[in-house]
C-alpha cells in the first residue's frame, strides 16, 4: 500500500508535467509537487562486531497544494532486506492533508507526534548520527490522528494533538483508549528557546518532558529532560541529554552530547549512559554532510564501557 501511494503520487507529478500548452498559457490548472529526500551511508566499527556497512535511511517525500490554504505531503522510507520480514521494502511514514489559515493551523493523518524538540526534528538536521537513547525511547514517534497547532510568533508555539495510540502504519485503534500530546514553546530572548511536552497514554502511563535550545554566533548549547510514569509502577523511566556544538567555519561544526537514561523500576540493568564526540563537514550549502562520531556507551550496573565510530555519509535533494 506504501509503494502505491507513493507510485501514485509519482504517475500524477509525470501527468502534471506533461502539459506544455497549458505552461505556455500560464495556467494553473496543473498541480505541482515538490520532491525532496536524504539518503545516508553509514560505516560502523563496533568493538568486539568489527566493521558494519549499511544504509541508515531513505526517504523519498512529494508534496503539495490541493487548494488554497490545504497542502499535503507523503515520505516513504525505503528500506534495505535487514528489517521486518527480512526482504527490501518501503515503509509509510508522513501521510496528511494540512490546512492553515493565518497563523492557526490543523492537520490528519500519519505523522510525527509533537513530542520532544529532537524527534520533531528531521534526523537529517539532528547534530549527531544518533537521536539520544532517552528520546528514542519516549518519544511516541508517528501515530495517526488529528493536531491542531497555533503560532503567536516570537518562537510562541502551542500544538495540541488527539492519535489512536496504535503507532505507525497501524490503522485500527484495538483498545479505543487515545493518546493525547500537547507541546508549547516560547522565546523569552532572540537567542534562546524553551519547550514542554505532554502525552497521556489513557490508562496506561504519562510522558511528560522540557527542552532548552540556546543557539548564538555559530554556539549551540541543548538539553531536554524526558520521562515516562507507568500507572502501577512508583519509580518514572527517565533520561535527559546534553549538547554542545559550535560551528568553526560555514563548513565545519564540532559536537559533544552527554546522555542518560534508566528504567530504575523495571530493572538496574537497563541504565543506559553514552558520550559522543564528532564533527559535521557540509558542502553545498549543506546538501552534502559527512559526519564522523565516536561514541562511548555503557549499559547496566555496573556495566561494560564501550566504543563505537561511526562515519556516514548524508546527501539531501
């Protein structure tokens, strides 16, 4: 169904472009999509596994006006024989009809939840090869439903969302309960962001966190602390992360991320605590992003430390 929808997005695109007269009238009759995508290469030496070569993401998106005020948009990932049932295949990640009028906006849909300044950010933007295990691991990734959101300008945001709770790609809501996500953020000075999340897994748990991003002159300073209260257990899942960058030249951006995150209540074993250290080198305006990460990880109590590097390759077009 992924690959159909995306086939027939690509056949209406094709369609769209074959209308000469009606370009040289300049009518507006014909619809146009917008392609855009990354793909990212990646090389991983593991201590004790060796060398790995793989294929991080593929993502392939179109996008569009279906009239005024209402836009739509549709990204597959394309993925590679390692995942699900062991053969290639494509993936359904973004599929939603968005309307905006003014600053007040609503969309439904898959997409993602607005949860966590991280994970709403693109992996293509993100500073590391890695989101941080805490926002992996608690953020409620995409779900389908309807969000309505607000701009009051100045950084002031509020985005409010009701999803079935289900996850991606799965279209029945089995225990009728929803999970409800509300994120805010403001800007008290030009050069710093703050946010807060909420998502309320009916009868299950509660996910609640807050973010800060300071960004001036090239500096990058951020930090979100995140955590998850599970009704029946005394002790919240929590983690948090930390990072610095800072951008030498245009091309060159240095980067540190001290991270944690633990399951106290379920186990001791699942402390999970890493640091990474690396480098960005961009080109062509960013469109091309070598990355190279050292990563240092140590898991369980009292755990043993471990090394990874990880150099990848992105291309955005």
């Amino acid at each position: 169904m992924c690959l159909g929808l995306l086939v027939a997005v690509l056949i209406s695109s094709l369609a769209a472009t074959r209308a000469p007269a009606q370009e040289k009238t300049g009518s507006s009759d014909a619809p146009a999509v917008r392609w855009s995508g990354y793909i990212q290469a990646r090389e991983t030496y593991r201590d004790g596994v060796g060398l790995t070569a793989s294929i991080n993401r593929a993502r392939l998106s179109a996008a569009g006006s279906a009239a005024k005020d209402v836009t739509w948009r549709v990204q597959g990932e394309f993925r590679t024989g390692s995942v699900g049932t062991g053969r290639a295949s494509v993936s359904l990640q973004d599929a939603y009809v968005r309307y905006r009028r003014g600053a007040a906006g609503i969309q439904g849909g898959q997409f993602k939840t607005p949860f966590t300044r991280e994970f709403i950010t693109s992996l293509a933007d993100v500073e590391t090869a890695d989101r941080a295990t805490a926002v992996d691991s608690l953020a409620p990734k995409r779900d389908i439903g309807i969000m309505a959101d607000y701009d009051f300008g100045r950084g002031a945001t509020v985005m409010l969302g009701v999803f079935n709770g289900e996850g991606q790609n799965l279209t029945a809501n089995a225990d009728s309960s929803l999970l409800v996500v509300a994120r805010a953020t403001g800007r008290p000075v030009h050069f710093l962001l703050l946010g807060a999340n909420l998502a309320d897994y009916a009868g299950d748990s509660t996910r609640y966190g807050v973010d800060a991003s300071l960004e001036h002159e090239g500096a990058t300073l951020r930090g979100e602390y995140l955590a998850q209260r599970r009704d029946g257990l005394e002790i919240d899942d929590k983690g948090w992360y930390a990072l610095a960058a800072y951008r030498i030249v245009s091309w060159l951006q240095l980067t540190l991320r001290q991270e944690d995150f633990r399951r106290s209540a379920i186990t001791a074993e699942s402390h999970n605590r890493a640091t990474t250290a690396g480098a960005n080198f961009e080109l062509s305006g960013g469109k091309i992003r070598l990355t190279a990460n050292y990563v240092s990880r140590k898991i369980g109590e009292p755990g043993v430390r471990r090394g990874t590097l990880i150099a990848q390759a992105q291309v955005k077009f």
